[in-house]
C-alpha cells in the first residue's frame, strides 16, 4: 500500500510508461510516498491501440479526482543509438530491415500515444505533466520530430 503524501494541495501520482517493474524513478517516488503506476511489458503492452486507451482513462478518472499526474515516457531507444547507425552502413540488408522495423515500431508507440493523450493535455494544462526521456544523441529525436 502506497502512504498518501500530499505536496500542497496536490496528490501526485507518476505514470511510467515503458518501464521496467523496478525502475530506479519508480522507486523513488514510491520512497518518497507518491503513487506509482508503472506500465511495461509483459503486463502492459502499449504498442496496443486498446491497452493504451485503457491506460489513459485510467489517468483521466485520476485527474478528474484531483491527481497532479506526471506521465514519464521512457520508450526503448536501442534502434536509433550511434551503434546501430553504424550497423547500418556496415551490415547487410537483414540487419537494416530488423533495425528498421523496430525505430517504425517506435514511430508508431510515439503517434499512438500522442494521438491519446493530445486531448488530456488540453482538458488539463496543469495538473497533467508530460516528460520523456531518450539520450540526448539518440537519433529517434529528429525521426519524432520530422513525422508528427
């Protein structure tokens, strides 16, 4: 059970979407008495249109209730390191193709949870805080911006 910790007026509760069950955030708002829900695989899988509605009315009947919510994205960023950049000039068409296939699975996690939570940004401008963590040269950065 997760103690209630108020910080003003304000119930805080962080969603950590593409996590893992222990992240080192999770576990720090967790240690700090601040609900936690963390949303991964296998329990959760968010490249599903379904699974990411669910989880997004979930988050709008807790802002309706007061909640200052803070959804963390942390979606995998492998196939867009320095790495396999390099593997793909280097490699053959199978590895470019897997490569591939993965930063379009990425595209696509990225518009569907934006085409979701677009609208809970408008309802609530303040109490719903929306962050996303990738390495600054991760080269999905520019791909995002270009395609939404």
């Amino acid at each position: 059970m997760v103690r209630q910790v108020s910080y003003g007026p304000w119930r805080v509760k962080l969603y950590e979407y593409c996590c893992s069950a222990d992240s080192s955030l999770g576990e720090w708002f967790i240690q700090h008495g601040m609900a936690v829900r963390r949303l991964g695989l296998p329990e959760v899988d968010l490249r599903r249109p379904d699974v990411v509605n669910q989880v997004l009315e979930e988050m709008r009947r807790d802002l309706l209730q007061g909640w200052v919510v803070l959804l963390w994205v942390a979606l995998p960023c492998g196939s867009w390191s320095q790495w396999q950049h390099l593997n793909l000039i280097i490699h053959g068409p199978l590895t470019c193709r897997r490569i591939q296939a993965k930063r379009e699975e990425s595209r696509r996690m990225i518009a569907l949870l934006a085409r979701h939570v677009a609208p809970l940004i408008a309802e609530f401008t303040v109490q719903l805080i929306v962050g996303m963590e990738w390495p600054a040269m991760c080269g999905g950065w520019g791909s995002q911006r270009r395609s939404h």
